[in-house]
C-alpha cells in the first residue's frame, strides 16, 4: 500500500506543475494587454494636453493682442475727431456764408438805387461821379466778401440763375438769350443770393 502511495505522489506533482504554468501564461498576457491599453490613453492625454499648451497664447502673443486692439481704438477715436472737426468746420462755414448772405441781401436795394441813378441822364458830372465811386466801392466791399454780380443782356439764360419776367422773339438774337436786365443777380460761390431778372429772346 505503502509504494503505489509513493508512486501517486509524483503523478499528482507532475499534475500541479502544469497547472501553475499554464496560470502564469493566462495572467502575464492579460498583463501586457491592460498595460498596451492603458498606453494609448496616457498617449491621447499627452498629445492633448500638449495641443492645449500650443494653443493658449503665449505672453507676447497676448501683449501684442492687446497692442494692437488699443491701435484699433485709437484709430478708430482718430476718425471720429476727424470727422467731428470737419463737420464743425462746415457747420460754421454754413453759419457764416448764410449770416453773410442774409447780411448783402440788405444792401442791394442800395446796389439797385446806384444803378438807376447812373442810368438817369444828368448834366451834373459832379453828382455822376460820387454815384460812381460810391458803386465802385459797394461793389469792391460785395467782392471783398465773395459776393458777384450777374446777369447781363447776352448772356445764355439759365433757369437756375435767371429769372424770365418777360419773353421776346427776336431774331438778332440767338436762342435762350438775354435781351434785357431788369434786375442784376448776385451770387456767393454757387448760392444765389438773388436771382436776376430778365427778359428772354425766342
């Protein structure tokens, strides 16, 4: 009884072995593959957090983002005065050319009272010369303050400037032509101050 105990022995050890190896192998590949698995995740992470570091702005990146929204705003600040100043500008340009205007407008009846008086025959060539010089120098100050007159027999008629009280056919003259100044007209740049009035041929 005794031996084929002793003989049983070494079958169960040779029996074991296997067993323990056969573990070994089943648990060293599960190793390997949890460590295969986890690698790429830790590999994802890096390129991710490496991604993420390239993508936040540098301290010199930002500064110069910040440098270049505070050029935009003073640009912009810039062009906002600009255009305040020249619309102010023109605001007191037109300010000052209609106080100027409204100002001639009364001294043209004194214009017109001048020139009647040259146009009436005198033999007294002392009062005919003060009536010129005192034309002469109401016309020098009109002119001095950018006010012209207009409006002469000849001239083309235009509606923008003339105005046609009367209409002739004539055939000495052209068409749309001033035959006749009833009344001079002035204008300042391109306003008209007053438009002339006139007799117009054919």
């Amino acid at each position: 009884m005794s031996k084929m105990k002793e003989e049983k022995q070494p079958e169960t050890a040779e029996k074991t072995e296997p067993t323990v190896k056969e573990a070994a192998e089943h648990t060293e590949p599960a190793a390997q593959t949890d460590k295969q698995e986890n690698a790429p995740e830790k590999s994802e992470k890096a390129e991710k957090a490496e991604k993420k570091k390239k993508a936040e702005p540098t301290e010199l990146e930002k500064a110069k983002e910040a440098q270049a929204k505070e050029h935009e705003q003073y640009l912009r600040l810039a062009a906002e005065y600009d255009n305040f100043r020249k619309r102010t500008q023109r605001e007191k340009d037109g300010i000052y050319q209609d106080a100027v205007a409204d100002t001639a407008k009364k001294f043209l009846s004194v214009y017109d009272n001048l020139a009647r008086a040259l146009n009436n025959e005198t033999a007294d060539e002392a009062y005919k010369k003060g009536v010129e010089m005192t034309m002469n120098e109401l016309v020098k100050i009109l002119n001095g303050i950018g006010i012209n007159a207009f409006g002469e027999a000849g001239e083309a008629f235009d509606p923008q400037r003339h105005n046609a009280v009367m209409h002739i056919e004539d055939e000495s003259l052209g068409e749309n032509v001033i035959a006749e100044v009833f009344q001079t007209g002035f204008v300042m740049g391109e306003k008209v101050i007053r438009f002339a009035m006139v007799k117009v041929a054919n």
